[in-house]
C-alpha cells in the first residue's frame, strides 16, 4: 500500500518518529539503526511497511530497502512478530544481522533480547538461503562500507533494467575490486558492457 514517506521530521525518538507531510503527521516505528541515520536530519525519506493487525494499523520506517526487506523476512519466521523483528534490527545493523544467519552465529543472535536458542535456530534455518541469495555481507561478498553501498544501489539499478541480481553480482563485485574510488554510473556503464 505505501513504498515511502517523505517529509519533515516533526519529533524522533530511537523507537518512532513523526514525519510531517504537508500538515499531516505519520507516527512511525524505527530501529535503532535508522534512528542513528536520520537523528540529525529536518527531512528524510523512510521506506515504510505497513502492518494492519487486531489491535491497530502501524507503520514501520527504515533509512534503506534492504532493511526493510530483513524486516520482511524476519516477519515471515514462524514466532517473530513485528515487535520481536524491530528487536532484532535495533540490536545490529542488517550486515550484522546477516552475517550472524550466514555464519550461524546462534550466540550472537540468542544474544538479542527475547531471543531464545531455539527461536535463532528457527532463523537461521529459514532465513539463511534468502539472505545468501538477496544480500551481500562483508564475508560473503569480500566489500564493505562505502564499496557495499554502491554495490547496492548499482545492483538496485540494474534490476530496473531488467537484469537479474544473480547475473549482475560477479560483475559489479569484479569492477569494484578493480577500481574501488568508482562510483555507481561507471559501474553500471562498464556492467552494460560486460553483460
């Protein structure tokens, strides 16, 4: 139903934030690691899942897709509600997150409050194919900060163009590997090339 909001921020708390658009305010819910991107902001843009149950309709904001769609997956785990998946969120960023499920890492999981040994295991189990296959973690991809960043959104982009994140991975990772100052239209220019 929404994608995004885009607005002014009229209050922000590390749990919600309220994000004025034209004179209208959305109380949005927020992880910890999108409260630390946006805090200094006046304006942002949240991507937003929209979650309706018996007890209201909440909005969940994230500075980045790839958040979101964690969130997502986490949601989907048999025993982790939309509560428990902002628990998780809040408590490491998504590369951590993702590299805890690909490395199996149940300590580091069961290390989240309310998080039980079993209720990691159920995660690891069910969300470790998706996020091997959606998402590029430092271990398993070999770049990280700004060189993920770009990697991101030159794989993003390259979707738009019809391109399948499968095809276009080694791609990408090989012209960051050969130059690491490049930015998002070169790669996607030379990626063009090479596909």
């Amino acid at each position: 139903m929404y994608d995004y909001l885009r607005g002014k921020i009229a209050e922000i708390t590390p749990a919600y934030v309220v994000i004025d658009i034209n004179g209208i305010g959305y109380f949005v819910r927020v992880s910890m690691h999108t409260y630390e991107k946006i805090q200094s902001l006046e304006d942002t843009l949240l991507y937003v899942e929209f979650i309706v149950r018996e007890d209201g309709h909440f909005l969940y904001g994230f500075s980045d897709k790839e958040e979101r769609e964690l969130f997502r997956q986490l949601i989907s785990v048999s025993g982790i509600g939309s509560s428990s998946a902002m628990l998780v969120l809040s408590a490491m960023s998504p590369s951590q997150f993702a590299e805890a499920i690909v490395n199996e890492d149940v300590a580091m999981l069961k290390s989240i409050k309310g998080i039980g040994p079993k209720t990691a295991k159920r995660m690891i189990v069910e969300l470790k194919d998706k996020i091997l296959k959606n998402y590029q973690t430092e271990s398993v991809s070999g770049i990280s900060g700004r060189e993920n960043q770009i990697f991101n959104e030159a794989s993003v982009a390259l979707e738009v163009l019809g391109y399948p994140r499968k095809m276009t991975s080694k791609v990408i990772r090989q012209l960051i590997k050969e130059n690491p100052s490049i930015n998002v239209e070169q790669i996607i220019k030379f990626a063009l090339k090479r596909l």
